[in-house]
C-alpha cells in the first residue's frame, strides 16, 4: 500500500497527513498507535490502525526516521488531511519546523489517495498567528489570555488543535475530557499559551461532582441523568450502515415474503458433507447450503440479481453474482461479499464463506471487499431468531434471511411428524422485482433446501 509523499521535510521533519483510503470518506477514526515518540520507523512500516465508515485499514509510514510527535489520540476522529505524525529523518537542525511541517505552507497541493478513484485537490493553509492588540486593554477589561510578545516571534510549537476556535489541548487530554465526560469548552486552561491541561480536566471533574448550595427541594440535574446512561458515538462502520440503510429503506420500496422450509434432508446432507475429505479443511454448516440453493435459484431467474439505475433510467442485470453474507462484528454489520460466487464449486464456496467471515469478525474486512456486491444473505437463525424483513443491502434487489432451524410438527409423506424446519424471509425491491418473480426465487429456494441432492441432479 504506498502513499504519495506531498509533504516537504521542514529542517529534516516530515508530517505525514492521514490520507483519502480510496472511499471517498473525509474522516476516520484512529484506533491504534503502533509506534510512539522517539521510535525508529522505517518507509512501508505499518504505523497506525485506522476504522473509515467501511472498514478497518493499517496505514504504512511513507518516510523513514524518528517519530517526532503524534497529533491524534486513540480513539479520536480525524479528518482526511490533517497531520497524525511527525517524522524526523536525521538530516535537520534544531527541529523548530515542527509548526510549519504541521500547517503547510500557503500553497495547493495534490494529494493522491490510498487507492483507487484519481487525484484530489486539496488547498492547504497556513493558521494565521495570533497579533497582539493594536492598543492595550484598559484596567477595567483584561483581555483573558495575554497577547504572544510580537518580537523575537519563536518557532511555533506542534499545534495540538487543527481548527481555529477549538479549545487548546494535547491528544491524550482531549481522550481524558472525552472519557470523564467534560467538555473542553467549559474548561478554564492554566497552561502555558491558554492549552488546558490534565490538572485543568481534573478540577473540572471535581467542580461538576462538588455539592452545590441548593433550595429544599431540588430538581434533578444533567449529572444525575448521565450516571444512569451510556451515550455512545455514532461513527466508523455503524454510522455508514446506518446512513445506507435509511437510504435504501426510504428509496427502495421493499417486500417481504415469508416461506417455512422443511430442511431435514440437508442437515444431513450437512452431516455427510462434513465427512468429506474436500471439506476437512472448512466449516460446512446449513449456510453454505442456502447459499448454494439461491445461487442455483438466481441462474433459473436472473432478474432478482439485478440493481436499479435511476440516472440511466435502467434496471441493469448482472451476469456475475457477488454475494454477500451480513455479519456481525464489534464495530457493527458489515456485508463482505465472494466475487463471481457463482462460478465457484461447493468446497471452493465453503472455503470463501470461511475467509470471509473469519476476516470480519478479526475487523479485517477491506474496502474491496464490500463493495460490488449484487445480492445478500443474512443468518438470522445463529442468534436464535426465526424470521424478519432484513433491509436490502442500498444498489441491490434482494435479500435473503435464514432464520433458525428448530424441531417443529410436520406433516411427512402424509403423517405427522418430528422434522427440521426453517423460516426464510426474502425482501425485494418492488421496482425491480414483482411478486411473481419474488414468489418464484423463494419457492426454488425451499425446493433446493428440500432436498438438495436432488434438486442438484434436476437442475444441474
């Protein structure tokens, strides 16, 4: 993964700006620091680790030396462009171009992003630095923080903000205001040029906390409330999943068919594919079977793998299938999907469905890995659940969800019995598919999971 080195060495330090991964994103959160000040790192060492609205990416260091300062804290959100790091590569003075290497200089710049999608302009400008009042203030209204001496004007230092009118504070002070729950605006700063400090974070903790004179009767206050609840951010891969699925639930106007299945022929199929030599190396569970029974289903109906272009004016169908599989993770639903699923063998399928979800639940799942896909499945059923209307996956026509599969009463061969029986719920887009072609795909599902041996046979 190579980045594109914009950023001149000020006296030998070079900042590195977070860069555009190729989504189109202008922000990211900072999960991991791999190195910290005074470390020795080299040009491609992975540095960092990085959560965009899509996925998970390790950020390589384009330069080589000695990491001079980091700008971001664990866990704080920060903007395509700004400065995360300062590297020293030895060749330099004193090291007082730190402020410069931070702001840039007054000049446009091409930034090349990680991957994919071209070349972004990006103008970059230098903060203006503060002047001291043409006239001094009068005794009767002191200015709050004393004016910088105009000369001898020193090198400025690593600015620990990067917009003008947010309070001054380091990283790890803004990660403490953060964790305590105290809001940096409302912080008296005793440091050094008006930066609030941990001491100042501390006593604001203690002034929130201290017992204030009160009438009688008093009415609850925002502390009390605050101890009995968890606000929790709403970023990275929940926010993207959150924004695409009102989307595609306010855009697409979906319907949702219901269908119970009686699956005992393939939990032993199941049985006896595990056996197998060719799957030794797999898991092979009742999900590589549905998954295998809509691919069968979408090549009889081509139309439900198929997505709506509304600029063109043109339902476009696709001859390849890129198939997804929802899964749940830490950071929230991802949908990785298998490129050309279709073209695959079953132990080739298996082997993908295992990459796949192996990868997400490690918070590895990459850009490319979710993006392109036609048609998805859900597995409701791992939670316990028997049915739902999963939300279509925003340039999609369907989705299929698998619910539990649970010993129920069944009628078999013209007696009641004890059999495996499953609930699938397929929603589909109504401009695209109506319910003759949604009913179709459905019922072909259940027959494929009815008896998957021969419905392979019947339908090659």
């Amino acid at each position: 993964m190579a980045i594109q080195k914009s950023t001149p060495a000020v006296d030998g330090v070079h900042a590195f700006k977070l860069p555009d991964v190729g989504e189109g994103l202008i922000e990211a959160e900072l999960l991991t620091w791999y190195v910290k000040p005074g470390d020795e790192v080299k040009d491609g060492q992975m540095i960092c680790e990085i959560e965009t609205a899509k996925a998970v990416v390790e950020l390589p260091c384009p330069y080589s030396g000695t990491v001079k300062e980091l700008f971001a804290a664990e866990g704080e959100t920060v903007e395509v462009g700004t400065v995360i790091i300062t590297v020293d590569d030895g060749t330099g003075g004193s090291g007082g171009g730190t402020a410069e290497a931070d702001t840039g200089a007054e000049t446009e710049e091409r930034e090349k992003p990680l991957v994919g999608y071209g070349e972004k302009a990006a103008s970059t400008q230098r903060r203006p630095r503060r002047r001291p009042a043409a006239t001094a203030p009068t005794p009767a209204a002191p200015a709050p923080r004393a004016a910088p001496a105009p000369t001898p004007e020193p090198a400025a230092p690593a600015a620990p903000v990067r917009s003008e009118g947010r309070p001054l504070a380091k990283p790890p002070v803004r990660k403490l205001a953060k964790d305590l729950g105290i809001d940096l605006a409302t912080v008296s700063p005793t440091g050094k040029d008006g930066i609030i400090t941990r001491d100042d974070v501390h006593a604001a903790v203690e002034a929130v906390r201290a017992p204030e004179t009160a009438p009688a009767v008093e009415t609850p206050v925002e502390t009390d409330r605050s101890a009995r609840e968890q606000r929790i951010p709403i970023k990275g891969v929940r926010k993207h999943t959150a924004a695409a699925m009102v989307n595609s639930a306010f855009t697409a106007p979906h319907v949702t068919e219901f269908l119970q299945v009686d699956v005992t022929r393939t939990m032993k199929a199941v049985a006896r594919l595990r056996e197998r030599p060719d799957f030794a190396d797999v898991k092979v569970s009742p999900l590589l079977l549905v998954a295998k029974a809509l691919l069968m289903a979408i090549r009889r109906h081509p139309g439900i793998n198929a997505s709506w272009d509304e600029e063109n004016q043109e339902i476009v169908v696709k001859n390849y299938v890129n198939l997804g599989i929802a899964a749940a993770t830490e950071r929230g639903l991802v949908v990785p999907n298998i490129k050309d699923a279709e073209s695959k063998t079953l132990p080739e399928l298996a082997a993908s469905l295992k990459r796949l979800t192996e990868t997400a639940r490690a918070g590895k799942t990459g850009p490319a890995d979710m993006s392109g896909g036609t048609i998805t499945i859900t597995n409701v059923g791992v939670f316990g659940v028997d049915a739902g209307t999963p939300i279509i996956n925003p340039g999609e026509a369907a989705i299929l969800a698998f619910g539990q599969i649970r010993d129920m009463p069944w009628v078999h061969k013209g007696e009641l019995k004890i059999r495996k029986v499953t609930t699938l719920s397929l929603s589909f887009d109504h401009r695209l598919v109506d319910g003759e072609l949604g009913s179709k795909v459905l019922r072909d599902i259940g027959t494929a999971l009815e008896d998957p041996e021969l419905t392979a046979l019947a339908w090659g």
